[in-house]
C-alpha cells in the first residue's frame, strides 16, 4: 500500500466534495460512509490489519480513517439535500470533517514510519 497515495486521496476529498456541491451532483452517501469501500480501507481491513495491526498507529489510523468517512457522508447527504451554503462551512476552517480530515493525515503519517520501522 502506497500511503502516500492514501494521504493524497483522502486530502483529495475535500475538492471531490467541493465539486459534488457547485455541480448539484448526486452523491451515494453509504459508500461515502463506508470506510472499508476505498482502497486504503480495503487494505487497512485487509492485509494491512495482518501485517500491522497489533500497532497503536494502525488502530489510530482505522480509527480516524472511520471517522473521516462518517463525516465526509455528512457533507455528501448536505449535497444531496442541496443545503449548499452548509456544505462550505461543513468542510471549512474550524469544522469536524476538517479536524476528522487533518487527523487522518496525521495518523497516516505515523502508520507510514511505524510500517517503514517494522518492515
């Protein structure tokens, strides 16, 4: 797994939830929800828990990366319901999806040295 990438791609999401509001595009909320539906969950429940999980970094990362996508559905049923104004401050400065986004990094960032230590 390239976490890099997944770093990337969850930072990505915040453009992806951006572009779903200004276009009034239908979002699937359960999948948005679903933290086990990208590639980074699938390989965190997946082959990443074999390899990694007895790490308090790798049950950080599960954790954030849960919430993460619990609060980017948030956003995407706002789009959904076209509450657009609320989707900017959903996703700005100071609110939950933006400390649930930055923590996710965070705890990537540690699982990628806690992963580069133990291999």
């Amino acid at each position: 797994m390239n976490l890099d990438q997944a770093t990337k791609t969850h930072v990505d999401w915040k453009l992806k939830l951006r572009n779903a509001a200004f276009s009034q595009a239908h979002m699937d909320v359960a999948s948005v929800r679903s933290d086990c539906a990208c590639e980074f969950g699938k390989w965190l429940h997946g082959e990443g828990r074999a390899r990694f999980g007895d790490l308090q970094s790798f049950k950080d990362t599960v954790a954030s990366h849960a919430e993460f996508h619990r609060q980017a559905a948030l956003v995407a049923a706002l789009i959904n319901e076209k509450k657009f104004a609320e989707v900017e401050k959903a996703i700005g400065p100071g609110s939950t999806y933006e400390r649930t986004s930055r923590e996710t990094v965070v705890t990537i960032m540690r699982l990628k040295r806690d992963v580069a230590t133990a291999a």
